[in-house]
C-alpha cells in the first residue's frame, strides 16, 4: 500500500487517475489530490490496481536564518492565519501553518529580497472565529511593531472576514505613521493557483515602494498572476466566495496597482494618506482599540416578524440593512402586513431602549436615501441614522468602535454620518456604481 504523500497512479474499470494520496480516515475510501489542487474521493472497492509513481520524502526543516540585509526597510509579518497561512501536511493530514521566518523564507524567498522580514504569530485561525479581542490583539501586536521600528507591517488574515478587521485596524489605529497592509489567500500555498505569493510580495513591494501611512488590502487585481490592487481599509468587500479576484472597491475606487512583474506601482486614488505629509507621525500615533461587544447586523427580508427586532433592546447598537435606499418592512399596504406596524413599534422600541440603530443597504453600491420612501421616511423620523454609502459590515465596526470609545450619544450618532477613515464617499454620485472599475463578467 503506498504512503500518504505518493505520487500514485489509481486504475478503475474505465480510467486512471494521478495524483499525491492524501490522509484519509475513511477506511473503505480513497483521496487524491489531482494536479490542479482539486481533491477526489474514490471507492476502495472500485479500484483495480494503485501504481506509486514517486514516493514522497519529507522535506528537511529548512534551518536557514534569513541573513539580515543593512539598507533594507524592515517589514514585520503578523499571522493570524487563515488560507494564507495554511498547507496541508501529507505526512499528518493536518493543516498547518507556516509563519516562521525560515519557513517563509523557504516558500517565499523573493520576500527577502525586497526587506529585512521579521514574524510574528499573533493567532492561528480562521477568520470566521474572529471576535472583537482578536483585533485587540492585533493591534497590540502593531504598536510593538511600530515601536521597534518596523518600516511597514504585513497582516496576514482569513479571507472571509478580511474587511471587517481591515475597518477595525482603520479605525483604532490613528495617526499611522507607516503602513499596515492585510493580505489574504483564496487557495493554501501547496495548491498551484496558490495566490498568498503574488499577493505578499506585491504588498512588500507596496510598503517599500511608496510613501502610503495607514491600512489597506493587498489581493490580486484580476484573476491572473499578474497584478495586485491595494484596496481601501473600509470600502472593500469579498465578493466571491473563490476567485483569486474577490475582493472588490465598492463606492470606492482601488488605491494602487503593484505590477507584480515589474513591481511598479500605479497609484489610481487621489488623496491617499501619506507618510510624508506626517512629520510628527510617530508622536501622534495613537491606539483607541476598545469595540463595544453588544452589537449587531440585521438584514431585512419579506415575512419578518417583530420580535426579530426587539431582540436588540439589549443591544447597545445596531446596524439594519435595508432594502434599497434603507427601508424596512415597516408599511401596511394592506391587511397581509398589519404586523408590520408592530415591526414599526418594535424598531422604536429599541431605539427608546438606547440602542443607536443605523440604516445600511443590502444593496451593494450606492447609498442609502431616507428621504424618499414612506418607510424609509419614518425610520428617519424615529432616529434611524442613515449610513450613507458605508458597507454595512464597515458600519457595524464603526458602531462598535465609537461605542466603545465615546460616551456622548449625540456625538457617536453625529459620527455615525461623518466621514472618519474614509468609510463615507462624500463625493459618491447618485448612480455611481464603482468609481474607476467595473465588475469583473464573473466568467470563469
Ligand atoms: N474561512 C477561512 C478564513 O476566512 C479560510 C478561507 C481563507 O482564508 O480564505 O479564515
């Protein structure tokens, strides 16, 4: 029987399949990592016949240390983990994560050519567990960075919830005297298509290359290995659950391009925040990284009923997203909805209880107009805040985070509907849809 980690080939009754034998605790199955990182489960009893192709060896340790360059900017790597952080070993079946500097070294050595790489693990997870102490932990873990004199810092993060740390980073950090780039992976470094290299090295190129100070995304800008978009703090959203791709500007245009060959960087924003334009930086540097933990995202849909909103009475903020241009189902139409006017009672309710509620869309681009719909009109007028043209998620960050840094609820709701960090585009045209790109055709 071959070993996990064989390159076998696998014979059944009408074809053969290649590819490395991955751990399985299946006893009566097969699994096969095929050449294009897919992996296929077979039925024991189908197979006629395994022939090892080449056997696996274990790759020694690698035990070089990375030898430090003088005249090289310094960028420190924290992992959080995620795909990016993420490979499977053959030997365990596990998934592990590489975040040594000798490990990254060894996968990705062009790193090492463009900074002195220093690393750093902070946590060790899928981005879906994050919970408001992580981004705590984050941010501890950037003040001693920036205090040791890192020249930029690279946060490596699950996918899925990438933007809304990326919001929280945005907020908590202010006066960035350098900058901090959150860079992410579709698929694990052992997969061809592995996009963690592209994305890590156009981010270190970033930091290096210009004179950015703040938070943004680092992810490919197309689906080809061929460039990176540095995308906004808190306009950016995954918008497909695989694509290299996925992450979109939305009311927003990208701020730079990296040309991940040539590794110029093409800046597309206006107005970016700049290093040079804050001399006393450093002194100014400060960390606010309290987020209110009682908050909360609701999305409307037909048939809601009102104890879906009272619920949050106990909430000390919450963020509805609407419909369109931020109503809810709130109106009596006819004898169908005459609950709804409990939906009505149960929202004013909630904010009589002190919750500040804020109105998003679920659609994805444009802003929310309150002023226009009978629903949407009355929310208003009972202290639903509009939350303009902000991504709800980038909007329930901000709640929490004014929340846990301000008493004055006047203040927080006058904040709500200001642009802090670049979550509002002010300048945002009625039927703008995404300034300087368009959706990809989603072919392929
Ligand atoms: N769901 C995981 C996460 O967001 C893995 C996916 C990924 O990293 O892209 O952390």
């Amino acid at each position: 029987m071959p070993n996990p980690g064989d390159k076998v080939k696998v014979i059944l009754k009408d074809r053969a399949i290649e590819g490395a034998l991955i751990p399985n605790e299946e006893t009566d199955s097969l699994v096969i990592k095929l050449k294009s990182g897919y992996n296929v489960g077979i039925e024991k009893s189908k197979v006629q016949k395994i022939e090892v192709l080449m056997e696996h060896k274990a790759k020694e340790p690698v035990r070089e240390k990375p030898k430090f360059k003088p005249g090289l900017p310094t960028i420190s790597i924290l992992h959080t983990g995620g795909t990016i952080a993420s490979k499977v070993d053959y030997e365990t079946g596990g998934v592990i994560a590489r975040f040594e500097p000798e490990e990254l070294l060894a996968n990705y050595p062009e790193l090492f050519k463009i900074a002195n790489i220093k690393s750093r693990l902070v946590s060790k997870m899928f981005s879906e567990d994050m919970r408001f102490g992580h981004y705590k932990l984050m941010i501890k873990a950037i003040e001693d960075e920036i205090k040791a004199g890192a020249d930029g810092i690279i946060l490596t993060h699950g996918t899925d919830t990438l933007g809304y740390t990326s919001a929280a980073l945005a907020f908590a950090l202010e006066n960035l005297p350098i900058p901090i780039i959150l860079v992410g992976a579709q698929r694990s470094s052992d997969r061809g298509s592995n996009d963690a290299a592209m994305n890590l090295i156009c981010a270190a190129n970033f930091i290096t290359k210009t004179d950015f100070a703040g938070v943004a995304i680092c992810m490919h800008e197309t689906s080809e290995d061929t460039s990176a978009a540095i995308l906004p703090a808190c306009k950016t959203r995954k918008l497909h659950t695989s694509r290299r791709d996925a992450f979109r500007a939305v009311n927003d245009t990208i701020i730079a391009k990296v040309d991940f060959k040539t590794h110029k960087v093409a800046f597309v924003a206006k107005g970016y925040e700049k290093k040079a334009a804050k001399p006393d930086a450093k002194k100014n540097f400060a960390a606010r990284p309290n987020f209110e933990e009682k908050v909360a995202i609701l999305k409307c849909h037909p048939n809601m009923f009102p104890e879906q909103f009272s619920f949050f009475k106990d909430y000390k903020g919450l963020v509805i997203e609407g419909t369109g241009l931020g109503q809810a189902p709130t109106g009596v139409p006819n004898e169908l909805c005459k609950i709804h006017e409990e939906n009505f009672k149960a929202i004013e309710e909630v904010i009589k209880s002190g919750t500040v509620v804020v109105m998003c869309s679920q659609c994805i681009f444009g802003k929310v107009h309150m002023h226009v719909y009978s629903n949407a009109i009355n929310l208003a007028n009972i202290g639903v805040i509009p939350g303009e043209d902000m991504l709800s998620e980038t909007a329930f960050i901000k709640l929490a985070w004014l929340l846990g840094n301000y008493n004055d609820k006047d203040e927080i709701k006058s904040f709500m509907g200001k642009n802090l960090r670049g979550e509002i585009n002010e300048r945002l045209l009625l039927d703008d849809a995404n300034l300087g790109r368009t959706l990809p055709s989603m072919k392929g």
